[in-house]
C-alpha cells in the first residue's frame, strides 16, 4: 500500500471523500444553493403573476425565455471576464447583478418590466453559476466526479428549497419571491466575500473564440445538441406545469420541493453508482426516455382533467432529471481538452437556448392548440435527445468518468 506522501495530486483527489473540502468548496456550494433557489422560487407565482397582471400564458413564460436567452448567449463572455477579473470577482459580480434585478423585477408594474429584469437577472446567473462549477471542480480534493456531484446537490438542495420559500412568499404577494431572492443572494454575496480565498487570476486570457473552438469537439458538441433538446422536456415541466395543476402557491410550493429533493438525492445516492455500473450513452438515454414517458403521463393527466396525474408525474420526474443532470454535467468537464470553464461555458451555451424557445413555446402550443400539447411536444424532443446521443455516441466513447 502506498503511503500518503506516495499519492500524486489526482490520486489523492480521487481519495478524498465527498465531504472533505476545503472551505472555498463550501462557501461556493453555499452560494450555488441561493442561486438555484432563485431557479425555482418564481414557479409558484406564475399564475398568479398571469391573473394579477393580466398576462397570457405566453407572456408569462417570457420570464423564461429572457432569462434563459442572455444567460446562454452571457455564458460566452464568462471565461473572458473571469480570466481578467479573477474567479472571486466574477462571482461577486455576478451575484450583485442578480440582487440589483431581482429587486427590480419585484419592484415592477407591467409583464413586460419583469421580463427586461429577468434579461438582466440571466446576465448575472451566466457569470456566477459557469464560474462556479468550475471553481467547485478546480478547489475540490476529491475529483472531478465528486466534486460535481456536490455541485449537483447544491443545484437540487436550491431548487427543492427555493420552490417552497416561493410559495410562502408568493401566498402573500407575487413580488415577495423576487425580494426574496435578492436578500438570500446578498447573504451569499458576504459569504463569497469573505469566506472564498483570493484566488490567483488565470496565467493564459480566455477570449470570445475559445468557446466555439471547444464546440468543435464532437464530443462537447454532441452533449450540448442533447441538452438543448432536453431542455425542452425540462422548461417545459417548470414553465407550464403549474397552469394545469390547479393548485394555489403553498401547493405549487409543495409540489416543486418534492420534485427538487428527489432531483437532488438521485443527483448525490444514484447517478454515481449508475455511473460506475453502467456505459456513459446507455444511462443517459434510458434517463430520457423515461423523461419521455412520464412527460407523456403529465399530457394524458392534462387531457383527462387530473392534476392529480400531473402532480405525482412532476415530483416523480426529479429522479430522472437528477441523475441525467449529473451524468451530463460529469461528462461535460471531461468531454473536451479545455479548460473546464471554457467546456461549461461552450455547452450551457447550447443548452440555454433550448431553455430560452421552450418555455414561450410552450405556453404558445396551450394556445393555439389544446392544454397537453406542451407536454407531448416536450415528450418528442427529449426522444429526439435520445436519437442524437445513440447516433453520436461514438464520440462519448473516449470520456472516462471516474470511478467513486
């Protein structure tokens, strides 16, 4: 056996336990947590912003699109910035951005105010949650795979919370969630600030084409083509669900928290085991089809007038999308031979596209067509993910996910 001197770098890495971090780690992942909860913190109050406001659907789901759009097309500016400013100081810009628009959006009259401020909101969200994945993965002693699984469970621990902190928040007024966000995010701005270690600037600046040269790599390529597709699935399930519900913001609170929890204990218990067991495209594509098919539960819910269906099919979707996040997430940090910022930056440019068409296309299928087409069309592009990963597969074959 090797003594601990013996170990080189990685070995040691891979060694560590998931919880044996240093504080950067913790006071990164802390922060991941209030930011995803500002993911799913909105969720409970969308029909009720569409009532109060007068909104359509379509409209409503604008808050979506926007935020989504400018958080995709932002994530190619991310490794420029914080290759310049440094990796603290993009996160704490990122963070105030999200503070100053989230208190705006709160602060707002009209939809389409609310929708300007969720532009500005995704701008922020691009420039802290590229920059913290990669500063996770980076500061961690316990390897790329663990060390995202730990981003994972941030990332499912914030939407699980922030959905029920929505809807106490949202039963007194639709602004409250926005304020609310804004308040945990500058607690997690002090815990960034004096908490995360300066950490030296990058040696080599990124620029503005280093993430479309990492998009050249089939394999990077392939993963972002699979997860614009499957966004369609996922947004669709956050943006419309809560219509066909019928349920009030306490309830649309309690359903999203239990889509959450089981999201992020899949993310953290299942996905390594499923990654140690099993070949890295069968996961994956099992993970969707069942996406798929309980999409398709949430249409015949819809159709036949049960939100029952409804309810128990979004909660139960937290285990596939926990596992497939993770899946995805992993691979992507080794998919291509950059640096990891540059990867995540590259691929959550692809994915957020899907996650900006998706929302407002959902909520426009509602209208001009019946209430379960979202869900069916939804259905279809995550099949469609499905074919891509099979028929590129190839080119995930070289990516060797660590062993746990």
């Amino acid at each position: 056996m090797k003594s601990e001197s013996s170990f080189t770098g990685e070995e040691l890495k891979k060694r560590s336990g998931i919880m044996s971090q240093p504080k950067a780690v913790w006071a990164v992942a802390f922060a991941c947590v209030i930011s995803f909860m500002g993911l799913g913190l909105v969720d409970p109050i969308l029909p009720a912003i569409a009532e109060q406001l007068h909104a359509s659907k379509s409209q409503v789901s604008l808050l979506f699109t926007s935020y989504n759009l400018v958080t995709g097309i932002a994530m190619l500016i991310t490794g420029v910035v914080s290759s310049r400013i440094g990796v603290k100081w993009t996160l704490l810009s990122g963070i105030i951005l999200i503070v100053a628009f989230s208190a705006l959006g709160g602060a707002s009259s009209t939809i389409g105010e609310i929708v300007g401020y969720r532009a500005g909101w995704g701008l922020g969200n691009a420039l802290f949650i590229a920059t913290a994945l990669s500063a996770i993965v980076g500061f961690s002693t316990s390897g790329t795979a663990k060390a995202i699984i730990l981003y994972e469970a941030a990332l499912g621990l914030g939407i699980s919370v922030g959905p029920l902190l929505g809807g106490e928040l949202g039963s007194i007024s639709w602004r409250g969630p926005f304020f609310g966000v804004s308040v945990l995010m500058l607690i997690g701005f002090l815990f960034i600030l004096f908490v995360l270690p300066a950490v030296p600037k990058a040696k080599k600046r990124t620029s503005l084409a280093d993430p479309f040269k990492a998009l050249s790599y089939p394999s990077l390529l392939t993963l972002g083509i699979v997860a614009f597709l499957y966004n369609f699935g996922f947004f669709t399930l956050m943006a419309y669900s809560p219509y066909v519900m019928k349920l009030d913001e306490h309830g649309l609170g309690y359903v999203f928290f239990g889509w959450g929890i089981l999201l992020a204990i899949t993310s953290v218990f299942v996905a390594p085991k499923i990654q140690k067991r099993f070949n890295l495209v069968p996961s994956i594509s099992w993970m969707l089809v069942l996406f798929a098919l309980d999409l398709g539960v949430m249409a015949l819910g819809t159709m036949n007038d049960s939100p029952k269906v409804v309810i128990v099919a979004v909660i139960v979707a937290g285990i596939f999308l926990g596992i497939n996040n993770t899946l995805i997430t992993t691979a992507v940090m080794q998919a291509a031979p950059v640096e990891r910022s540059t990867a995540s930056a590259a691929y959550s440019f692809v994915r957020f596209l899907g996650g900006a068409a998706s929302p407002w296309l959902a909520g426009k299928l509602s209208e001009w067509y019946t209430a379960e087409s979202p869900f069916l069309f939804g259905a279809i592009m995550v099949l469609l993910a499905v074919v891509v990963l099979v028929a590129r597969g190839r080119h995930l074959r070289d990516i060797k996910i660590e062993s746990h």
